[in-house]
C-alpha cells in the first residue's frame, strides 16, 4: 500500500474522508517533514509510512472532538497536531504555538508551502504568550504531564472553552494530580488506523476556583 492509498484507508477507518486536495496536501506535509527532518530533526520517526501513522492520522483522530474555531495548539513542535488540523478543516483558526526557533521556522515555511492560510505561527513560550483573544480550545500532544499542561496553558482557555490532552495509555495517575481551575469531563480512547498502541484524549474544561473548592466542600 502506497502512501496515498494508506492515507485514503486511513481517513475512511477514523470516518471522514477528505477531498483529494486536502489529501494531497496533507502528503505534501509529510514530504516537507521529510525534507526538513534532515536538518532540524523535527521528529525521530524518519518513515513516511510511519510519519503518516504516527503524525497525520493520530493528529487527525481528535477531529471530532474539536468544537469551535478559534484552536491554539502549544509545543506543537513539528505542527502536530494543528497542521493537519488546519488542512483538514480549513473553517478552523490554528495557532501553532512553539518556543522553538527552527521548528517555528520550519512551520512559517510549511504553512507559506502549502498554502495554509488558517494557521498562524507564534515563536513564544507557553506561559508567556498572551494573546488578544482567548481560545475555543487548547490542544497539546507534547506535554508529558497533566498538571503541567494546566499549569502553562490555563490562560490561553476561554470560558466556555475546553483543554484536550493527547496521550497515549490511560493517564490514571496523573488525573488524580489535576490542578485547581479545571475540571475532567471525560478521557476518549482513540483508534488510530494501522497504530498497534494505545492513544486517549483527556477532556478538561476550565471552571471558577472559587466554585470548584465550594464543591469539594
């Protein structure tokens, strides 16, 4: 199976197929991962196939979980998950948020590449980037720990937006560590095609501290 007919399955199995643009837009984000990974080792998986797994089809799992259309994803690193967010939806407005100099250098250029005009790169820390309009929702696919995800990105969330945590085996313990100022709705378990690993998506929501210590009382 070739590249564009793994993709092709791939988006049918999670159950949103795409028009061949974005499809062919999404191979052309492999290939400039694959170009750019020789000199800034943006990711240690070197196989497209694998990229193709691991990367664009795990990022696009949470699709359906992403309501609203202000979206800011933090450490996004490679762009992952907003890339392939953004090219699959194009309603949606991404922010690729990375205090990487390269990375962030490579995201100008992927996004100039493939003519993706929903996104915008910002080259800042996470806990000091204060944006003019606070997000529908905070995604992160790079954060080893939940706390710390609360922690640095709390901020960013709107009201009624909501924090979504990619991880990869149920994060028990680390659900018990949760911070003040959020609250767990729910944790997805994700299938990812051709991906022999478990994958979940933690749903948190911010709420008033105050009113979060009046219910634990």
């Amino acid at each position: 199976m070739n590249l564009e007919e793994q993709l092709t399955f791939g988006l049918a199995q999670l159950g949103f197929p795409l028009d061949a643009m974005a499809q062919r837009r999404l191979l052309d984000y492999v290939a400039l991962l694959q170009k750019w990974n020789k000199v800034y080792n943006l990711t240690a998986v070197r196989d497209p196939q694998k990229m193709l797994t691991q990367h664009l089809l795990d990022s696009l799992a949470v699709l359906p979980h992403i309501h609203g259309r202000r979206i800011i994803d933090v450490g996004t690193g490679a762009g992952l998950p907003g890339i392939p967010l953004a090219l699959a939806n194009p309603a949606l407005d991404v922010t690729l948020l990375d205090s990487n100099h390269k990375k962030t250098t490579f995201l100008r250029q992927a996004c100039l590449e493939l003519g993706l005009a929903n996104a915008t790169v910002v080259c800042d820390r996470v806990e000091t980037w204060r944006p003019e309009e606070k997000y529908d929702v905070v995604i992160s696919r790079a954060f080893s720990d939940l706390a710390e995800f609360v922690d640095l990105t709390r901020h960013l969330c709107g009201k009624d937006g909501v924090m979504l945590a990619m991880k990869g085996i149920y994060p028990y313990e680390e659900l018990t560590r949760l911070p003040a100022g959020v609250a767990l709705q729910r944790v997805e378990p994700l299938m990812v095609p051709g991906l022999g690993a478990e994958r979940h998506l933690v749903l948190l929501h911010p709420v008033e501290i105050e009113a979060q210590q009046h219910r634990a009382g």
